[in-house]
C-alpha cells in the first residue's frame, strides 16, 4: 500500500480538461468549473463536481422544465426539493413518499441493483421522521424473447423481494411491462410511503454553523464509486462490466437503522438529517450546507475523512466521498446529544462517529491524514450547477388509427383471451407473490392482482392511504402531450376507484439522451402534458427523479414518465375494489364510448402495430375526469356500488375480465347493436377502445333506484347500464350478448380465460430453453 504521502499528493494533484472529460465534465463545464473555483481542482474536488454535476444529481438538462409542474395545494406541507414530499392527512399526521429510479445498477446487477433501489427509497422516506409502510414497484423489461429478458427479471423480483421481505415493509402495488424497447435498458423504479406526525417532520435544510456532523449507519466501503456519473451515462454493448460501480445492500442493517433514527427522532438531538444516497457522503454533506442556515442562505461543512467508519483498509478521500456503500445516515447534532446519540446506534449495533463540524465559511473543506485535501465553496456544486435550455424539435404528430382498414376478428372472445394472457396484460401473480404484501397487518388490499390501487391502513384507525403507479409508454410514445396528460389522469382514476380522495403525485421521469433534440422533444411535451393535468385536477407534484441517457448504443427507451399517486381514504367502511361484485349486482359503464384504437393493446397485439402505424393515443378531457371521478366517489361513499374499475388497456373487454376473474362471479354483458353508439355499430372498438375517464361499476342489487337518483343528478357524467352479475359459480363465464331477441351471445369461460391469465408468467420463467 502506498505510503501516506504518496496518497496525499495523489488526491492533491492538479486535474486538467482531459481528467475533468474522463469523470464526465464536458469542455464547456470544464470552463464554468475552473471560472467558478478560480483554479482548477484536484482530484478530490474533481470527484465531489463530477458527481455533483451530473445529471443524476443536478437535474441540468430538465431542472427549468420540472419548474412547470405545479407543486402547492391545500394538502401539501412540503414538496420538491427535500427527500420526499410531504401531504396532510388530517388528525395532526402527514404522509411522506417519493419515487426513484435504479436502472442502470439493475441492468448491470438486477439483483443488488433492484434491492438497493428498495433501500434508497426507504431512507427517503424515514430520513425524514416517517415510518415506511408501503412500498411500490414500476418494471419495464425488453422483448420475452431476448436471451437476458428472463434473468433479469428473475433478479429484479427476487432483490426487491429480498429486501422488502427482510426490511418489514409490505410492497402493495406496482406494474410490469414489457418491450422491446427496453431489450438494452431496463427501467425499475422504487417507490415508498411512509407516515409521522406533522410537528415530528425532519428536514436536510436549517443546519446551522458550530454543530457536530454525526455519521451513522453502515461502514464505508468501495461499493458504488461513481454510480451517480455511471446513472449519467448511455449504455453500451458490455457495460456488465461496469459491476464494481453497482452498490451492495443489506436489509437487516437498513431494519435497525430505521429504527435507531426513529428512536434518535423522538429526542430533539438533531437539526438536520440527510440519507446517503446518490453520491453519498458527498451529495448528503453539500445538500445540507446549501440549504443550511437560519435562512437557507447556506453554510460551510469540515469533515475528518480518518473519522468515517470504514470496513476496507487504505480508502483514500476520493473513495470516502464518493462511495455509494448503503444503509447510511448524516446527522447534525445539537452539541450537547453527541452522547445520547451514540448510545442509541451503539445499542442497535451501528456505527456512529462525530466526523466534523458545520461552520459559516460556505465551504466545503476535507481533510486526511492531517491534510487538507478539498477546500472548495459550496454554492457553485449546489444552485450554480449547470441549468441547460437544451435544443428540442416538437415530436411528429401521428394520424388516427383508422380501425375500419383491418379485417374485424370472427370471435372477439378469442381475442379476450389472447390479450388478457400477452405479456402486458397477464397476471403477475409469479412476481406479488414473491413479495410480503400483509406484513404489518395494515394492508386491506393490494393492487398487484389486477386492482386499481393499493389500501392501507393508517395504523389504529380506520382511515387509509390509497397508493397506485401508472404509465403507459404507448401513448406518451404516440403523443408526449397528451400520455403526459393521461399518465397523471390514470392516477387519478385508480386512486377514486377505490374511493379515495386524490392528493398528490410524485413522479419518475425515465428518458433517453436529452442532448438529442428528438428526445428533448418528448420530455418537455411530456412534463407539460403531465403538468397540465395536474393543475386542472389539483394534483401536484410533490417529489419525483429524473433518469435521463437510458438508452443502449444510441437506441433510446420508450419515453415512460411514471407517476405514483396518493390519495386518502377518510373512513374503510366506504371502499371499492374489484373482488366485491357480487351476483345479481348490476353492470354500469360511465363515461363516453368513442371507440378510440389508437395506440391501445389491441393495434399492438392483434394487429401487430407498431411505431407511427399504430396512430394517435385517445384524447384526455381533463374536465371530464374530474366530474366521473367525483361521481364515481359519491356512490361509493353512498354504498351504492360493491365493486369499482377503471378502463384502461384492453378497454371494457378487459376489464370486465378482471372484474369477473377478482370477483369470481360471470358477468352478462349487453353489447347489442343499439348500444354501440358511436363506434358506428362496430363491436371490436366497443370492446376494445381505450376511451380515457371511463370506469365500470357493479351497482348493488336494490340499489338501483338510488343510483338513478344520483346519477340525474349528474347529467354532465354519461352512464350506461350494460349488464349483470351472474350467479353461475364455478361454471362462470363472461357472456357478450350481441342480440339478446335472437339469443346471439360471444361467450368466454372464466376458469379458460384464468388459466390464459394466469399461466402465461409462470410458463415463461420455467421454460428450459
């Protein structure tokens, strides 16, 4: 090993353009850098801008974008710009969530990757006083049938299986998607949700200067280096290689840790506390100097890199800084709790050092082995980051699907089948099921097996949160703009479907290289589609990632901005969800029929379109999702219907299958001529539109005399009343009857169709090849 001063005029060295280019600062970041530092760096201070820098951590290439979002209602007590967001939800108690991304590391390492994207997001949430109690997972994977689909998700499902399983917190909800798109790049994005109390709510920001800096947690390790700049970066043909950048977690230590920081929480021993995630030590340290001070006009930090707890021998300040080890905390202590502290992390068995001190100099100052090795100030590595207007062209707009030019199918009920088992649609039971979803005893029902969204208890009452994840890259890929709208309004719907009270989103944001005006294109159109409805549904975004350059030698994913939403549930005596239709329960369709194809999974499974063949998305009318979700509430509040449904993929067609395969109850389904309205008395786009702010509802039996009575009163939300719940038991079958006089009928087998269902996953990941 080196000895001491060798290191030291290693890291002290000064770094040139062509080191600044090798740690991904650009020629013209290169000039700001050394403008700003009034010399250039050395390779510590290189190290802490090139992480600092870089997308992952800035946001440079989206950050004047996300300022259209709307982030404020009369629910949000804190929103972008902390770890997670924060939401009122009534009786003095808040709920703390946020989404991130962890694709590259689960591409290169599925295994570690996704389960360290578990932990991050966790430290998230109870970083900031709350005690998770959902998590949520939003997968893309490529083609079935390319040679690494398989084991990446078989890595995937088992790390976040593994960590969400050993840590003690329920994964409720989630999707999984696959195509081609992703076959180089997948996408797995972690979302939390957490619960406190509204005057327990710890913040990065208020530090003040002469304050202990306190690490805890785990010990610092190699592990991670650069997984920030790497996060940054495109893809190339054998970039598996890149493992040794891929963090390592561990769930069990991550379980004491929330629970030594809860401990730590309920003292007032701390001013200030920051995960270590991105960038670790280094991001946690400049995040809580730039938004220190009384009023977050910023201080200095000063740390002893000799004091970090390390488990590697000879780990220079380069390494130290820059490692993205898991499962660590940095505190700022009020001086006279550095005991009390230390005594709570000593009993649960984790490091906790004082490894320097806040100060009023706003800077950042390293020191080893007795050296300075970093002096630089804070502010240029925070606010003055680089903020790019980058060059965007408007995407190509896309003519509508023209249904008529395709030859319609001899037996819809065969095409049911074929799209209920295709990779999309098919039930992900092989995957929930690999996950606890009940630990914690709080969960009253988990989106996974076809539902609308997540339930859970708040713990001792009888109120719930609502937790869904959505996005259809399809259409943000057909229209940026109007995807970007129905991302957001998807949200909406599942989140009322089960009668909760929409609140507020937050978002991750998965793109290709935004250096590419086409690509630029289809996130700012994106972000203002998305925007857009949440101003006019009041659903503000309150926390959300940016995942930019995720694309494989120069092939971009499909655009997937992904929301998670939450909502509220004031009281569990009035919920919906699909397994409560019940027989003799009358079928109600609300909203209006079009009959729009474009883009929806019958073009793309049973016309096999793709790219621009497949047309124009269905349009969003924000105004109507408002009024069908309000009336869609009010019944459920009035205990007018047993089960809920909105229309998405597949349209009615399929989600009458998953309301018969929840309930598992038939259901009769009048599709005659004289209902089909204005899909011009053809039957395939009444079955299969993707009509957007439709839902399907099982009216109670006896209660339709009350539902009419609402539903006049809202002549502005058209309804349908299209058929029945069987009682036909294990015989159960969904009948389409296209003329009841003549007894004319499409009829589907439900246990057929759950076997379609059900069988595809398991089939697919125990093939031998």
């Amino acid at each position: 090993m080196p000895d001491k001063s060798t290191i030291l005029a290693h890291l002290t060295a000064t770094q040139d353009e062509p080191q600044g280019l090798e740690h991904g600062i650009k020629a013209d970041e290169w000039e700001r850098l050394v403008t700003r530092l009034e010399r250039k760096p050395n390779l510590v201070e290189l190290g802490i801008y090139s992480v600092m820098w870089s997308e992952h951590c800035s946001y440079k290439s989206s950050r004047r974008h996300l300022s259209k979002f709307p982030t404020k209602n009369a629910r949000v007590i804190q929103g972008p710009g902390e770890n997670a967001g924060v939401i009122d939800i009534g009786d003095g108690q808040a709920a703390i969530f946020k989404m991130e991304s962890h694709n590259h590391p689960s591409y290169i390492e599925p295994y570690q990757g996704a389960a360290t994207g578990v932990g991050g997001i966790l430290r998230d949430v109870f970083t900031m006083g709350a005690r998770p109690i959902a998590l949520v997972n939003a997968l893309r994977f490529g083609d079935p049938s390319h040679p690494k689909t398989r084991s990446l998700v078989a890595g995937v499902v088992a790390g976040i299986g593994g960590y969400g399983n050993c840590v003690g917190v329920p994964t409720v909800a989630g999707e999984t998607q696959f195509d081609a798109g992703y076959n180089g790049n997948i996408l797995v994005n972690a979302m939390a949700v957490g619960i406190a109390d509204q005057d327990k709510i710890f913040y990065a920001r208020g530090a003040t200067a002469g304050n202990p800096i306190f690490y805890v947690g785990s010990k610092t390790g190699r592990d991670g280096i650069h997984g920030a700049t790497m996060a940054s970066a495109e893809f190339s043909e054998g970039d598996e290689e890149k493992r040794p950048t891929v963090q390592v977690g561990d769930p069990f230590t991550e379980k004491l840790l929330i629970e030594a920081c809860l401990e730590l929480m309920a003292t007032d021993a701390i001013q200030a506390i920051q995960d270590m995630g991105a960038a670790g030590l280094t991001s946690s340290s400049v995040e809580m100097a730039a938004s220190g001070g009384v009023n977050g006009e910023g201080i200095g930090v000063v740390m002893d890199l000799d004091k970090v707890p390390q488990r590697e021998e000879g780990m220079t300040a380069y390494e130290i800084m820059l490692s993205e080890s898991q499962e660590r905390m940095l505190m700022v202590l009020f001086p006279d709790k550095i005991d009390m502290a230390k005594a709570i992390f000593d009993k649960y068995d984790l490091s906790a050092e004082v490894i320097g001190e806040t100060t009023d100099t706003g800077h950042l100052v390293l020191t080893q082995f007795g050296q300075v090795v970093c002096d630089i100030p804070v502010a240029p590595l925070a606010e003055d980051a680089p903020n790019y207007d980058r060059p965007w062209v408007e995407p190509p707009r896309r003519a509508a699907l023209d249904i008529s030019k395709y030859l319609a199918p001899e037996d819809p009920g065969a095409i049911l089948e074929k799209l209920m088992s295709c990779p999309d649609m098919a039930s992900k039971r092989w995957i929930w099921e690999q996950y606890d979803r009940h630990v914690m005893a709080d969960t009253i029902d988990s989106s996974q097996s076809m539902g609308n969204a997540a339930i859970v208890r708040i713990h001792g009452t009888n109120k719930a949160l609502a937790i869904c994840s959505d996005c259809n890259p399809h259409y943000v890929a057909a229209d940026p703009y109007e995807g970007g709208k129905q991302v957001v309004a998807e949200a909406y719907r599942n989140l009322s479907s089960v009668g909760a009270t929409p609140i507020a989103i937050t978002d991750n944001l998965n793109f290709g290289n935004p250096e590419k005006p086409a690509t630029m294109g289809y996130i700012v159109k994106a972000i203002e589609g998305m925007a857009e409805a949440c101003r006019v549904l009041d659903f503000p975004v309150v926390s959300g990632n940016v995942s930019l350059y995720n694309e494989t030698d120069g092939v971009a994913i499909p655009p997937t901005p992904v929301v998670g939403g939450v909502g509220l549930i004031e009281d569990l005596d009035h919920v919906a969800t699909l397994r409560g239709a019940q027989p003799g329960d009358i079928l109600v369709l609300v909203g209006s029929t079009e009959g729009h194809m474009g883009a929806s999974l019958y073009a793309r499974e049973q016309l096999g379109l793709t790219g621009e063949a497949l047309g124009a998305p269905p349009p969003v009318d924000l105004a109507a999702e408002i009024r069908h979700s309000a009336f869609v509430r009010s019944l459920i509040q009035s205990g007018v219907v047993s089960a809920v449904h909105d229309l998405s993929d597949g349209g009615l067609a399929c989600a009458a299958a998953e309301l018969a395969l929840g309930s598992g109850h038939g259901l009769t389904l009048d599709v005659g001529m004289e209902r089909l309205g204005r899909t011009g008395g053809n039957l395939i786009p009444f079955l299969f539109g993707e009509d957007q702010g439709r839902y399907l509802l099982a009216v109670k039996a006896g209660q339709e005399n009350r539902f009419h009575e609402m539903a006049d009163e809202r002549a502005d939300v058209p309804v349908l009343m299209i058929g029945s719940v069987e009682t036909d038991g294990a015989n159960g079958q969904i009948t389409f009857s296209t003329n009841v006089r003549a007894g004319e009928a499409i009829r589907v087998s439900l246990a057929q169709l759950r076997s379609a269902h059900e069988g595809w996953l398991p089939g697919y990941m125990n093939k031998v090849d």
